[in-house]
C-alpha cells in the first residue's frame, strides 16, 4: 500500500474498475471508433492512415498513446461535435446491452449497495467515457482525453494515456479527497498492476497464467467472468 494514508476505515470504500477486459468483453476504442467509420463510410479509408503509427509501435514499442490518438485522428478527424455525441448516444447503450460482463454489473451494483465510491479508470478516451460511467452508476471517472479544435475533433490525445503507472498517479490523487477511505481496485492485465499494488484489496479479472505470475507477490482475488 506503500505511503497512502493507514489504517483506513473498512467502509464505506473508495473503488477504482478498469474499463476494457475488466468491465467490457473487448477493446471499446475499436469498437468505438470503427463504429463511427461504418456509420459514416466515407470514413473507411482513412485507416490507412493508421498503418504507419501501426508499424512505429510494433517496430519500436512506440507509447500506446500515440498509436491511440493517431486512430482518432486520422479516422474520426474533423468530425463535428454533433456528429460524435450522435454516435455517442448509440454506442453507449449499445455497449452496456451486449459488451458488458453480467458479473460486472453485478459487482457495480453491489458496491453502489454497500455505498462505495465507485471511480471508472481507463486509458479510453473522454468521447464516450463520461456517458458510459453514467450508464453505469459511476460517481467519478478518470480517463485520457482528446484534443478539439473549436466544433470539430482533433483526435490527438491532450493528456498522457491512462494505463499503467499514469493510472498509480491517479489513484493517489483520487484516494487523497477520501482519505482514510479503504481502497478497492478491479484490473485484467499487467498495464493495472502498478495500481493494483496501491489498494488494500485487488480483484483480477480473467487472469492468464502469465498475468497471476506476474502478480504473485500481490494479495488479490481472481475472478472469471463470462
């Protein structure tokens, strides 16, 4: 837990749930984003665009926040504001329908019951994160953000992306306007492990055997959820 405030009170508790592979079935991004290119097929080609930053970040391990703003921009770039919060409002309830682990929800649920603090961290993007931590009974959300320009999207990212020791930082941040609060963290993938080190109890979500090796010297709980 390392120099957070301690001994913390067992409830009500401060809870922190990754968004893709812990709450969702697959990447949202993807889904997010190759949505709206159907929806506007014109779009399609643009792709090609996305090969490049592709290549850079296979050849060079390039940040993932590049090869995710390059994404947005060359595909949904130029969308107007009214254009992208159109296709925000289908795809979050289309998400919640059929993407979502009925575990999850039910996990949401319970700790929204015992009246926890429920934050939705993850490295997607401010586009449809905020209305998905809505649709979901979140009180908070941390997320990487995309650049405007005026009425119309960038796509570039205006924030470092949200994973792996950027997510740390944030959970400090987050646990100091609760202090005192026990903290409680759900993950699926090595990106979560430096918060998941942070919190008085971690929950990993259909761990592969390389991830429950990495974490071994972590007490967490291991959950599958179909």
């Amino acid at each position: 837990m390392d120099d957070l405030e301690y001994p913390r009170e067992l409830a009500p508790r401060l809870v922190f749930f990754d968004l893709d592979g812990t709450i969702s079935r697959r990447d949202t991004l993807l889904g997010y984003v190759a949505g709206f290119a159907l929806r506007h097929p014109v779009r399609l080609s643009r792709f090609l665009g996305v090969i490049p930053a592709v290549l850079g970040y296979l050849i060079s391990k390039r940040d993932r926040g590049y090869l995710k703003g390059a994404l947005i921009h060359f595909v949904m770039g130029g969308a107007s504001r009214g254009d992208v919060r159109a296709w925000t409002e289908l795809y979050v309830p289309r998400l919640v329908k059929r993407g979502i682990f009925e575990q999850a929800i039910l996990a949401i649920r319970g700790h929204r019951g015992a009246g926890d603090h429920l934050v939705l961290m993850t490295a997607a993007v401010d586009l449809y994160v905020p209305e998905l931590a809505s649709a979901l009974g979140f009180d908070q959300y941390i997320c990487s953000r995309v650049a405007w320009n005026e009425d119309h999207l960038d796509g570039w990212l205006t924030s470092p992306n949200m994973r792996d020791e950027q997510k740390a930082m944030a959970l400090r941040r987050a646990a100091a306007n609760f202090p005192g609060r026990r903290l409680v963290g759900y993950g699926n993938s090595a990106s979560d492990l430096p918060h998941l080190k942070l919190v008085d109890e971690a929950v990993l979500i259909n761990a592969s055997k390389k991830l429950r090796r990495a974490a071994s010297k972590l007490l967490v709980e291991l959950k599958y959820w179909f």
